[in-house]
C-alpha cells in the first residue's frame, strides 16, 4: 500500500464489505494487506464469528459480555473445529494400489425438509456417502424408528438456533459424525437421543432436552456451544471427551456422568483431541492482585533479652522477729502494708512500665543509704516470627502480614510442587470447561475408578456440583461453585484428584466434604461464606489442604471428625462465625502454618477424643479464646502464637489431656492458659466465661454416624496427665496460667512474664498440680497464689519482680522446694491461715516486705531455706507469736553489713534451670507420621465429664 493511498480508515471502511473468501486472497497481497486485514478484528472479523449459524459468543455462556483477546482468533478455531471431524478421511479412502492416482471425491450435499430433495432424515441417510453434508430446513423431524448411522456424514440445521427440531433417537456405528444447529428431543419410544460405542461424534451449537446422551469407549466425543435442558451425558470408559462452552439447566440427577477407567483402546481422534487440549491457553490463575489480607504482624517492639535486676536493700537488722515488731502505722512501711487485701494478696498501685514489671532499684531511696545489690536473670519472652517480638495490638491499627506469612499463587505452589503440576496438566476421560452448570439436581458425578478435568466452570444453584466416589479422581482448577443446596465438592471412597484455584461460596453444607478414605490435594482456593464448614473432613477421609483462603463461613473453616486425618497448612482462616479449624469426635490431622484469625469462637476447637497435631500456626485477633480443648479434647499443640485473642490463648477444659509445648501465647485478653477441668461440675466457671451446651449428641452426629469407620491402632499409648511446657506465656490480661481442675496437670519450663493479674493462679486442685523450672516475672500481682484445699508442688522455679507477693498459699498440701523467690513486691513467700506448707531449699528475697510472712493459723515446715534480708524496717521472717505448728529448722538468714557486700545467686545460679529440666524430647521434632504423632499422645479418659465452656467457644 502506497503513502500516496487512501487513508487506513478508509480502507477499513471498504474491506469490511468482503466475505471470508476474499479477505483471505486480500491478506495475500503484501505485508502492509495482512496487516490490514488484521487489525479488522473489531470490525469485520466480529461480524464474521457472530454472524455464523454455527457459533455463539466465544465467551458464552459464562461471560457473554466480555470481548474474546482476538475475533478473527476465535473465528479461526470454530471454522478448523468444523472441519476436524474428517481428520481421518483421506485414510479411510486410500487404497494400496490407486493411492498416487485417486481423486478425492467431492462431499455432497443432501437436502431435508418439505419442497426438497428427501422429506426425512431418514431417507436422506439411506442415500448419503462417506462425509457428505445433510442440511435440514427449518420443520420438526420425528423418527419414528432407531436411526443407525453407518457411514460418517454431517447433519446441519438451516436457519436460527430452534427452527430445526429433531425426535429421533440415533446410533452411530461409523468413525465419526458431526451435528450442528439442531436442537435433539427424545423418540416416543427411548430416552436416548444419541449414542455411540467406538466413533467421535461433534456437536456443536445444539440444543437437547428432556433426553440422555450415552458415550461409550474407545468412543470420543467434542461438544461446544449447546445447551442441555434437563439431559444426561452418561460417558462410560471414554479415554477422552472434550465439552467446552456448554450450559447445563434443570438437570432432574447428574448432568454429566463420568464412569470406570478410561479405555486404553483409542479411536483415532484420541491424538486429534489430546492435541487440541494442549495447544489451547491454560486456565490457571495468575496472581491475584485483589487480595483478601490485610493483616500485618510485623513487629513493633524488640525482643525481651535477659537482663540484670539490681536489689537495693539497707543496712543490717536481727533476722527474726515476732509480730510485735512491725513497723508503726505511720512508717512508710505501713503504708506498703495498707495495699494488701483481705486474702493477703499484695497490689501494687504504681503505673504500667513498659515490660508489665517495674525495676525494684532505688525507689523511694535515700541516697545516704547503704546499697547493696543482689544479681540475677529474669528470663524473658522468646522471639516469635522470624525474631521479632509481638509487641501490644493497636485498636483499629492497619496492619499487614509480613512476607513470609503471605499466601502464594496457584502458579508459584505449582512451580514448587512439581507433582501437583503434572496432575493439573494431566488430562484423562473428561474435559469439561467453561460451562455453566445451574438450577439442577447434579453437575458431574464422578464414579467407578472414572477420570474428570474441569476447569474455568460455574456451578450454582444445584443441589451438590461434584461428587468422586468410588477411587476416581477429578482435576478441578478455577471453577465457582455457589449457592448448592448441599456440599459444593463432594469426595467418598478413595476418591481424590487437585482442586485448585477455585471459588466455592454460599453452599448450604460444606464447601467441600471428604469422606471414606478419599485424599484429595485442596490448593489455592476460596471458600467462603458457607452456611456450614468450609471444608469438612471425616470416616477416616484424608487429604492435603494447603494454601487456601477460607472465611466468613458459619460453622467451622475447617471440620475434622469422625477419624477425619487431613494434613492442613499454609492456609488463611478468618472471620468465621464459628471456630477457624474444630476438631471432634476423634478427629486427628496435622494442622501447620496457618494464619487462623478474626473467628468468633476458638481459633482452633478440640473435643471429644480430637487428637490433631497443632504446630507452627498463627492463632490472633479472636473474638473469643485462641485454643480451646474440652470434652475429652486431646492433641499435641506446639510452637505456635497465640495472640491477641479477647478471650484466652488456651482453654483447656473437661477431661482434657492435650500437651501444650513452645507456643508463644501473649496480649489475649484474659488468661494466657486456663485449665478448667471439673469431674464432679460442683465449681463455677472462672470470672468472663459461663457454661453452655454440648455439642449435639443427636444432630450431627447422626448424620455423620453411617460414614464412621472404626480403626483399632495398636500403637496408641495413652497418658494420663494434661502437660503445658516449654510455653512463654506474657501480657495477657488475666492470669498468665488459671488453674481450677480436679484432675493432675504438669506445668513445666514455661516463661510467665508480665501478666495483667497473677503468673499463676490455682483456684482449684483436687489432684496434684506440679509447676516445675518456671519463670515467673514482672506480673501484676503475685507471681502464684494457690487457694484453699489445693495439692500443688513447687519446685525450681524462678519467681522475680512481680508486684504482689512472690507467693501465696491457702493450700492444705502445698511443696514450695528449690526455687528462687526474688525482688518481689510484697513478701518473697506468704503462708495463710490453714495452709499446710513445707517450704525448703529456697532462696527467698523481698526488698520491701518479708521473706516469708506466716499469718493466722498457718502450718508450716520452713527448713534449709536460705533468706536474705529486706529493709531495715522489715524482717526477714514474720510469724505469729502463739503460732506452734509453723516449724523452722536449718535456715540462713543473711544480713549485710558492708556497703561493698554482694549478693550472687550462685551455686546453684539463678533458676529456671531449663537446660537441666527433666522435659522429655519434643515429638515436634522427630520425623514420624501425623497418625505415630497423635496416637503417642492419646488417651482415654474414664469417668464423666461435663459441659463447661469458654466465650462462644461451643460448636454448632
């Protein structure tokens, strides 16, 4: 085209007049032509592709309104797809001896419909030869007898989609046939409007009503743009089946049955189709930009270190001394004196510091006083995520997760799971993509060992959109599935497959179900706004769940029952109206890096014989508690932070046996751990939280009942004793451990820091409660305080610079041996009337107050204790004159009378001593199964239990 020529605009005005023929000979001319010709795909070429009969919009019938990338692109591959079904005519007309001189014969074309060459199709077929073209004109055909087709032909409706019916019921028995713009209803006397055994058949642009499909392999079949109107496609050992761009209405069952094994006889359009999957666009998901998330963890504090607490005290004074001796009213000590309650317990009235502690040192100090000083460590919190400490929560704060908590896309968990990868390019039996399934019964039944791929669908408003029974196997990618009156995915008897990158909202059972075996990979998608589970996991069901979004739904994200044993990781959970991931009825599983967030009732729930295995997750920013398990609710929960929930971090209640191992449990609004646990139900529940109802006995557990498999596991070994170790437990607003329990409990190796009330408290222990090499520091009022009639032991703990009393017991058998009680606001150790105490091998410090204060009718053995002097108005030992029952022997009292005397804790050094501590190698660690790990920390529980709950915590 010459510069000198008429303007492109004008051109492209002229060309649009041309047929498809010559715009073909125009491309031909020249470069500057083809490209010409090209840039009419607005234009002319959208003309073309919506002006032909035999093609509907690229895009329908999902989005009808969005422009294809390329008209003429799309025109293309109709026009080729048209033609493919003679792929293989030139083989069946080639001859040995004449192949280098036959001619091809010409396809002819036969007419049907009044006033035309044959007046029924079945006549017209009589005539017809191999590949010839049979146009029907607009009318009603009814057959009144079975058509076989013997020969490949090409049967085309003239005219509109609908101006050409068609009753008969066919059977193809030739290598292919093509049907196009016609709409398919039963015959009088079968259902099945078509049928074929070993041939390809194609349609395109149909429609069928009321009717079934049957393919059976080594047939093949292609299906694109048809609508089917309450029609079954049963496909049976198809090796492959291509539908694309199909709605599916009214279905009164399964619109698309996909059945057995695929075939490994092929027909010879096995190759064609196999190709043309593979050449078209891909459908999985980039990057999503709008991203659900905008949480931000990152932190805004440092790291607590251990750090050296200098002890001011004063000169030197007699170490004991009887009640007589207390300090007048008027003194400043008195004053101290007026801030302890009615039980005895010390509250400190001065501001917050930033740690939750205050530094003893040289408060309300003279400077001419003596200074001695008395060293040791406070062990502080540990560094969560990545090294950076959770610092306070700040109300209506915007804030985002930091990079290594954000989920990846389909594409990059793809790249790294090179298994996950070939399974969805894989494609076996059916291929379904970019249909509409709706207002129906079923979408896709996959059964009996059958092979199903759909990708870029919309399933609403039917009853279930897929079930895969029966060790089938389905590959799901970027489908929606909304508004099922049942589950949306729906997987029994070993079935499995990739479901991944999909959309599954407002169904009214669970977004998915597995059951019986099935062990599917759930990777990438959303699943939200349920009127019941996200995912639901039960009958010995498996599976692996990573990297999904999964909120807003009305009961639990996740649901795992029932023997239910899926590995679940890597995924987010959030604003849930129920839990974020319950685990019940002997449920198990192994549930890792989650970020688990915003639920209304636990982070995680665990009940009935639950035994899952709680690792590495982020539980934060609750409406109610962090962890809760009761009823019987067993497990193994590590390493995990628990955070900012309003209710408690953990809540442990009935019968309860889990070991709670290394979580970083800090800033919940009430207690940091609550053990809860009453055989006898006699006790009320702790300030904040109130009894509810059992999970339904008759409900779900009826509907679950038939699904259940049992499983005798001979290496399950129980235990007996619930276990919190290893946990660093701080700001929380409550106690930082709350325990009031009939049953034993083992507290050990945790750090308790900076707690709004006690370190620990112990309103009820029937059985022994032992806390062993703690650190218990900086809270705000005592460090432990056990109420009446308890049995707790005490040993090798570390109790500094809490602002109440270091401890204080009302316990009738209470063991306070080998621990370091130090730099505390009140006494280092108070006995209460009708305690019975033995109190040994301590080291026991208060600045302000006394070292030990027995008051009332306290019994008590005090032996080889070692106490150091306070004040020079306080002593180092209180106790009542007339007090008989309280005995001391072997004890050191140390007194100063240098100013440059030291104080060291050594010999041994300061406690904890937690690289002595007796914990036993964590299972975190060891490179056994989910199924080794749960069963090593099960047990079974005899005796009743009740229905004590926390905050919302009670599952639907």
């Amino acid at each position: 085209m010459e510069a000198g020529g008429l303007p492109l605009e004008l051109w492209r005005m002229i060309l649009a007049y041309l047929h498809l023929p010559d715009l073909g000979r125009c491309s031909l001319v020249c470069r500057a032509w083809y490209e010409l010709i090209l840039s009419l795909d607005s234009t002319r070429w959208r003309q073309l592709c919506l002006g032909c009969t035999e093609c509907r919009h690229p895009n329908w019938p999902n989005q009808p309104d969005v422009e294809p990338e390329s008209w003429r692109e799309a025109f293309k591959q109709h026009y080729l797809a048209s033609k493919t079904w003679t792929k293989n005519a030139l083989d069946l007309e080639s001859s040995v001896c004449f192949s280098l001189f036959r001619r091809r014969r010409e396809r002819r074309t036969l007419s049907v419909g009044p006033g035309h060459e044959f007046d029924s199709l079945g006549s017209a077929l009589a005539m017809a030869s191999l590949y010839d073209r049979i146009v029907l004109f607009p009318g009603v055909y009814e057959e009144q007898g079975e058509i076989i087709l013997k020969v490949p032909v090409e049967i085309v409706g003239q005219g509109k989609l609908g101006e050409v019916a068609l009753l008969a019921s066919i059977d193809q028995h030739c290598s292919t046939t093509r049907l196009c713009n016609l709409v398919f209803m039963p015959a009088w006397f079968s259902p099945i409007m078509y049928k074929t055994t070993s041939g390809h058949v194609q349609f395109d642009n149909c429609n069928f009503e009321n009717g079934h499909i049957q393919v059976h392999g080594p047939g093949t079949c292609q299906v694109k743009f048809c609508t089917f109107k309450n029609t079954h496609i049963f496909l049976h050992n198809v090796p492959l089946c291509v539908l694309e761009n199909c709605e599916f209405v009214g279905s009164e069952n399964n619109s698309v049955t996909v059945e057995g094994h695929p075939s490994a006889d092929k027909n010879w359009a096995y190759k064609y189709l196999l190709g043309l999957i593979k050449s078209s666009p891909t459908f999985l998901p980039t990057e999503d930009s709008d991203f659900l998330m905008s949480l931000d963890l990152e932190s805004r504090d440092q790291a607590w270190s251990p750090k050296t607490c200098d002890i001011v005290i004063e000169g030197s004074q007699s170490p004991t001394s009887p009640a007589s001796s207390s300090p007048k009213p008027g003194s400043k000590a008195g004053s101290q004196e007026a801030e302890v309650g009615s039980d005895g317990e010390r509250v400190a009235q001065t501001p917050d510091s930033s740690d939750g502690g205050l530094s003893p040192s040289g408060e309300d100090e003279d400077e001419d006083q003596l200074m001695y000083r008395l060293s040791y460590q406070v062990q502080g919190p540990r560094p969560v995520l990545g090294g950076s400490f959770l610092g306070p929560p700040l109300p209506g704060a915007s804030i985002q997760l930091p990079s290594c908590l954000v989920l990846n896309s389909l594409q990059q968990e793809l790249q790294k799971d090179k298994e996950a990868m070939a399974l969805a390019n894989s494609v076996q039996g059916c291929l379904i993509r970019k249909c509409l399934f709706r207002d129906g019964k079923g979408g896709v039944f996959v059964c009996s060992h059958g092979r199903a791929k759909m990708e870029g669908n919309i399933f609403r408003n039917l009853t279930y959109a897929v079930r895969c029974i029966h060790n089938s196997k389905i590959i799901m990618l970027r489908n929606d599935i909304y508004r099922c009156r049942a589950s949306g995915i729906f997987l029994r008897l070993e079935g499995g497959g990739l479901i991944a990158g999909n959309n599954i909202y407002h169904n009214a059972e669970a977004g998915v179900d597995i059951r019986k075996k099935s062990n599917p990979l759930i990777l990438c998608n959303q699943i939200h706004h349920g009127l019941r589970s996200g995912i639901v996991v039960l009958g010995n069901g498996k599976g692996i769940i990573r990297n999904n979004q999964i909120f807003s739904n009305k009961e639990a994200g996740i649901y795992i029952l029932y023997h239910g044993n899926p590995v679940v990781s890597g995924n987010h959970i959030f604003k849930g109206r129920a839990a974020g991931i319950a685990v019940n009825e002997n449920g198990k599983g192994l549930i890792t890096e989650n970020v688990i967030r915003e639920n209304q009732w636990g982070g995680v729930d665990i009940r009935r014989g639950g035994i899952p295995v709680l690792r590495s997750n982020l539980i934060c920013f609750g409406y109610s508690d962090g962890v809760v398990v009761g009823d019987e609710g067993k497990g193994l929960i590590e390493g995990n932070t628990i955070y900012a929930n309003k209710g408690c971090g953990v809540w442990m209640m009935s019968s309860s046996l889990p070991h709670v191992t290394s979580n970083h449990v800090s800033y919940n609004g009430l207690y940091g751990v609550a053990v809860f646990s009453q055989k006898d139900g006699s006790s009320e529940l702790p300030r904040g939280h109130r009894a509810q109802e059992n999970f339904s006995e008759d409900g779900d557990a009826i509907l679950w009942e038939t699904e259940l498999e049992k499983e005798d596991d001979p290496l399950r070994r129980p235990i007996t004793i619930a276990l919190v170790e290893s946990n660093s437990i701080n700001h929380n607003g409550a106690s930082g451990l709350y325990v009031q329990s009939s049953e034993a409990l083992h507290v050990i190796t945790n750090v308790i820091h900076a707690n709004g009330d006690r370190g620990i408290t112990v309103a009820q222990s029937s059985q022994p409660t032992r806390v062993a090499n703690n650190s218990i520091s900086c809270n705000r009022q005592s460090g432990v305080k056990v109420e009446a009639q308890c049995k707790v032991e005490l040993r090798g703990n570390g109790i500094y610079d809490n602002r109440g009393h270091g401890i204080i017991t009302k316990g009738d058998s209470t063991i306070v041996i080998e621990n370091d009680i130090i730099g505390n606001r009140g006494s280092g150790l108070q006995l209460l009337p009708r305690s019975d105490t033995k109190v040994i091998k301590n080291r026991i410090h208060s600045f302000r107050a006394y070292g030990i204060a027995v008051r009332g009718r306290a019994k008590a053995l005090v032996q080889e204790n070692i106490i150091f002097q306070g004040k020079t108005n306080k002593t180092i030992f209180q106790q009542i004159s007339n007090n008989r029952e309280c005995v001391m022997q072997n004890n050191k009292f140390l007194v100063f009378k240098k100013k440059s005397d030291t104080w060291c804790l050594v010999n041994p050094p300061a406690r904890p001593h937690l690289e002595t501590s007796l914990r036993r190698p964590s299972a975190a660690h060891n490179g056994q199964k989910v199924t080794a790990m749960a069963t090593r920390i099960t047990a079974r529980v005899e005796g009743g239990y009740h229905s004590n709950r926390s905050v919302f915590c009670t599952i639907l």
